[in-house]
C-alpha cells in the first residue's frame, strides 16, 4: 500500500464548517495528489504537490486549499464546506520518476449536510 | 490539454464471455497509458501499463496510435473482475483520468 495512509475514513460535517483531511506518507517520496472521486465523472485532481512548500492547482481547485509542511504530510481543506464537496476524496503518491503509477490511499468518504 | 475518455459508464457480461473496455485519448507526442482498477471498499490500484506490454489477471491492452485507443481486453470474463475500471494518462507529474467504467460480471 506503499505507506499511504489517509485520515478520517469518513466524516460528516455541515455546510458552512471547514473541514481538513489528511494524507500521510512514509516514504518520503516527493509528488502527492489530491483527487475526488464523483459518479459520472471519475477523479479529477484537486491539488498536487511536488515538495515541500511546493503546491499546485489541479482542475477543481475552487473551494480548496492544500499544504504541505514536511514531506510526509498534504493536508487537504476546505474552508468553507459546501453540499457540492460530498465526495470521496483520494489521496496519491508517484513513487517513481516522471510519469510513473500512482499509489492510493483509501480514501475519506466526506458528506457535507 | 489531454483527455482521456471511457465512453461506457457501464458494462455487464456473463461469466466465460469476452470482454472490453475502451479507452481512447487525446494526446500528441507518445503517451504513456495505464489501466487501473477498483474492487469494492478498495484502493484503485494498477492494474497494467502499457510500456510493459504483460497480462495481469488475464487482461491485456494495446496501444493503438492510429485510432488513438487503449482499449482494456480479457478473452474469458470472472465474477471476480467485478470492479470500476479507470484509464489515465501521466504527463508532465499529473494524471489525467477517465470517467471510468463499471463493470459487472454475472455468474
């Protein structure tokens, strides 16, 4: 599972309240990705990271926020949770060079009521 | 900006019957293309890439570059293949996925 681990499993939260979720490596590998997964329409990545202090947007950034502090940790917030966020949310690391497959975490299953 | 696109949201087959799912793309230059997998209350995992050219779990893929396609093969369908099936495209340190196709085998 290459030491992906993401946290909560689940959460419910009301709209309005922020909300943060958290991506946990242990391999110091450099590139994390945050996507959510919706019926209809796949994954589409939220954020990414490639270091460090080094973070960027993906396709559906409005409403999110990321960080990254030390390699091991990409936080994941939403400011201001909407009824549109309820999502499953993936995090991912690339554990080779370049263009190499991705290893997923399990996913945090949000619903925003 | 590249696409990938899985035009079939689902597909059923019975057990022993072939199967595909199509995958085509958007991309100029040579792309690199994988197949990933998600069983029930699973991680999407890899389930093959193109550049290596094997078969993981009987399933095969080949690289069209004529008609753009990277269509998902297995000659003899299991219950057990049961799961969401998503193609993506790496480039440039982001994937880029497809909708992602259900498919369900029936016994």
């Amino acid at each position: 599972d290459a030491g992906i681990t993401q946290s909560p499993r689940h959460k419910v939260t009301e709209t309005g309240t922020p909300v943060t979720l958290r991506c946990h490596q242990t391999e110091n590998h450099r590139y994390m990705y945050w996507y959510r997964q919706d019926p209809g329409h796949g994954l589409r990545l939220i954020h990414y990271s490639y270091g460090v202090k080094d973070t960027d947007k993906g396709e559906v950034s409005d409403g999110y926020s990321v960080s990254r502090s030390k390699t091991e940790d990409f936080l994941l917030t939403l400011e201001s949770a909407t009824s549109s966020q309820t999502s499953v949310y993936f995090c991912a690391i690339n554990p080779g060079q370049g263009d190499s497959p991705l290893h997923f975490g399990n996913g945090t299953r949000l619903t925003v009521t | 900006a590249q696409r990938v696109t899985q035009p079939e949201k689902l597909l059923s087959v019975f057990k022993g019957a072939p199967v595909e799912l199509k995958c085509n793309y958007s991309y100029s230059g040579s792309p690199e293309l994988f197949w990933y997998v998600q069983y029930s209350r699973q991680r999407l995992q890899l389930l093959l890439r193109h550049i290596s050219r094997e078969s993981i779990k009987g399933f095969t893929a080949d690289l069209n570059k004529g008609e753009t396609s990277f269509h998902l093969k297995k000659p003899f369908a299991q219950e057990e293949d049961s799961a969401m099936y998503y193609c993506a495209a790496p480039h440039a340190g982001k994937s880029t996925f497809g909708d992602g196709t259900t498919l369900t085998v029936k016994p």
